[in-house]
C-alpha cells in the first residue's frame, strides 16, 4: 500500500489559537488529497480536500496547503475551539489504484480551554 | 444526504466464532464500498475494496478467506470475520462511493468488534 505519515502525533494548543497539523505523503503519483476529523468511537468525518493541480484552499475556519515539491501536506485550523478535538488524518488518493485511499499515521489534536 | 450506517455497532464474540457487520448506503446508490480496519490510537488500514455484483479485491497481508466480503446490492456490502480470533477484535470501518460522484468516500460509523 501507499505510505503516508504525519509528523506529529500529539498536539496541544490553546483555545483560540491557530493549529498546524501536518503530514507527508510519498506517492507523487497521488491526483487527491483530503483531511478527515476523526472523535473517539466514530467514524471519520471530512474536513476539506485538495486536488494536486493546487496549492492552498480555504474552507470555513480551515485551509490545506500542499506543497508537491516536498510532498507534504498541512492542514490549519484558525481559532481553534474545544470542539476540534479530536484525531485527524490525511488521505491520498491515486486515481490510478481505483480510488482506494491510503490514511496517515494521524495526529491528535487537543484544545484547552 | 450521503448517510452511511453500520449494524451492529458494537459486538462481543467467542473465539471460533464468525460474525457479520453490514454496511449500507441508506440515501444513494453505492458502485464501491470499502472495508478498513482500525486499532487503537492507529490509522485506519484499507482491507478491500468491494464493487456490486463481483469479488472483492483485498489488499495485500488481508486474508480473503477470514474476512468474506460480499457487496450483493448498490446499498449493502457485509463483512464476515470467519472464525474470530482475539487478534481480530478492532474497529471495523467501511465507506461507500456514491454511483457518478467519483472518489468521494462517505464513511460510516464504525462497529466495534471483541473477540473473547
């Protein structure tokens, strides 16, 4: 299978401030890349997502930078709330597999209030 | 729309014994539906990859024969875990491709399986 990593595996930050959580990839063959927000004893839930023909999209208090260069991939949060704890994920999807998505290691975010 | 469910959510089992958790796309129709395996504090791992009406593709170091997946309609797919053993108690994911919607992935709840 592919191989994606994350950097960090924990992540602590003060309510209201911006979170980077980041993540390295290693197929640069990949066309997609997405976050997802996974809370304990669900399932993941998708944040954003970013094609490889891009190098930043904003969405609603989140932005994905990806840089192909270093095949690495940082997902922001901005004023970060309680309610963003949780573990998060990348994914890569090469369209060439048929679809199939390779998750990252995960990072897991907490807020303190 | 694009809800995905998962039944049972939670199930306890002996070892030896099979068990199947079912995955249903309940608002669309999906072509693919995929099967991951989740331990805890980990990742989730791709397991297979299963079309309507034809076999599952598994990925490599998955058992085709202990985990039996069968995708027999555009809103179903089950996994069968064949004679359970502890080592195969984890979180079990799957994700349904809506029919024309390409690879976006709607993933359902997850069901918690232990083998005792």
């Amino acid at each position: 299978g592919e191989s994606v990593g994350l950097h960090l595996p924990t992540l602590s930050v003060q309510e209201g401030d911006n979170s980077i959580i980041n993540c390295a990839y290693s197929n640069s063959a990949s066309d997609y890349f997405i976050w997802y927000k996974q809370e304990s004893g669900k399932g993941p839930q998708f944040i954003i997502d970013i094609r490889s023909n891009m190098d930043k999209r904003q969405g609603q208090r989140v932005t994905v930078l990806l840089n192909k260069t270093v095949k690495h991939l940082s997902l922001q949060i901005a004023a970060t709330q309680p309610g963003d704890s949780a573990v998060y994920f990348c994914a890569e999807i090469p369209l060439h597999t048929g679809n199939q998505f390779y998750f990252g290691t995960g990072t897991s975010l907490t807020v303190i209030p | 729309g694009a809800v995905v469910s998962q039944h049972p959510s939670r199930v306890i089992c002996k070892s030896g014994t099979s068990v199947k958790i079912e995955c249903r796309s309940l608002d669309f129709q999906a072509t693919t539906m995929f099967w991951y395996r989740q331990f805890p504090k980990q990742s989730l791992m791709l397991m297979a990859t299963s079309n309507e009406g034809s076999k599952a593709t598994y990925e490599q170091g998955v058992e085709k024969d202990k985990f039996l997946i069968n995708h027999a309609s555009l809103t179903l797919s089950t996994l069968t875990v064949t004679s359970a053993h502890p080592e195969d108690s984890s979180f079990y994911i799957c994700s349904a491709q809506r029919e024309g919607r390409g690879y976006e992935q709607y993933f359902g709840p997850g069901t918690r399986l232990t083998v005792t």
